[in-house]
C-alpha cells in the first residue's frame, strides 16, 4: 500500500461514518409534527356515518358500532419533544409529545387525562402522514373515538 492510500483510507471510512450518521439524523431533522386530533361519537342510537370520516371507515367499522359522528377536529404544530394539549369533550384533555422519526414512522407518547387522573399512557407509532384510531371513554350514550394523525412538516 503506498503513501496515498495510507491517507485515502482513513479519510474515506470518516467520509463514509458521517454520511451514515447525517442520514439517520435527516430522519429526525424536520423542526415540527403537525398533530391532528378527531374526536368521533360511537353509538347505536341510529345508522347514521358522518361522510367526513369515510377515509377510515374500515378502521372504525371495526369497532361494531352503527352510528359514527366527527364532534370535532382540531391541529396543532408541534416541535419534537414537546407537547401539543387537545380538549376532549367530558372535561377531558389530549396531550401528544413526538418522540421520534425512523423508518418513515413518528412515535407519539399519548396521554389522555380526565382532569389530574390518568386515563391512558402510552406510545404509538404510526406512518408519517398515517392514522391512528383510539377507542375512548364512554359519552353521551356511546363512546368517544379519537382519531390521531401525524405529519412531519
């Protein structure tokens, strides 16, 4: 091995190292989420479905009620890390924190509070730009369903 390739070599692997670790920050380089939240009423007081919600009709079918209605819809842009705060109908609230971008998919921690106390905790990971269908507490003669979605901006 000659001079030059003594050189070459050592610089080339460090070339090689940081394009390998600014690829996987890329992933997680977009500055915010957009966060979107639809609160849906489930009952079975009628066979109404809301049209606005028949993107997801199959995800919500799934839960065997008859009536599907959007009671609301709310986004919020939101920085990595933080947290985005949704008011939920019955005094409850949302709070979504983007945890992490990898493999085209965004994990959320999802907390939904009634009041001080706990109703869920936990982490989902859906497709960037994909959803996520929540079966919530009871309301009104039925339950609530929150439809969660993101998007990195």
């Amino acid at each position: 091995m000659n001079l030059l390739q003594k050189v070459l070599r050592p610089g080339l692997l460090f070339s090689i190292l940081l394009a390998v670790a600014y690829g996987n920050a890329a992933e997680n380089s977009s500055p915010t989420v957009q966060v979107k939240i639809g609160t849906i009423l489930a009952t079975n007081k009628s066979d109404e479905f809301d049209a606005r919600l028949k993107p997801m009709e199959k995800q919500l079918k799934v839960m065997k009620y008859r009536s599907y209605r959007l009671l609301k819809e709310d986004t919020q842009t939101v920085s990595w890390q933080n947290h985005a705060t949704f008011a939920i109908p019955g005094g409850r609230s949302l709070s979504v924190t983007p945890q992490e971008f990898r493999d085209k998919q965004i994990a959320l921690k999802v907390r939904l509070l009634e009041g001080e106390k706990p109703l869920l905790d936990t982490t989902v990971r859906l497709h960037n730009r994909g959803n996520f269908i929540l079966g919530g507490p009871p309301h009104e003669g039925g339950a609530l369903v929150l439809s969660i979605s993101a998007a990195t901006q």
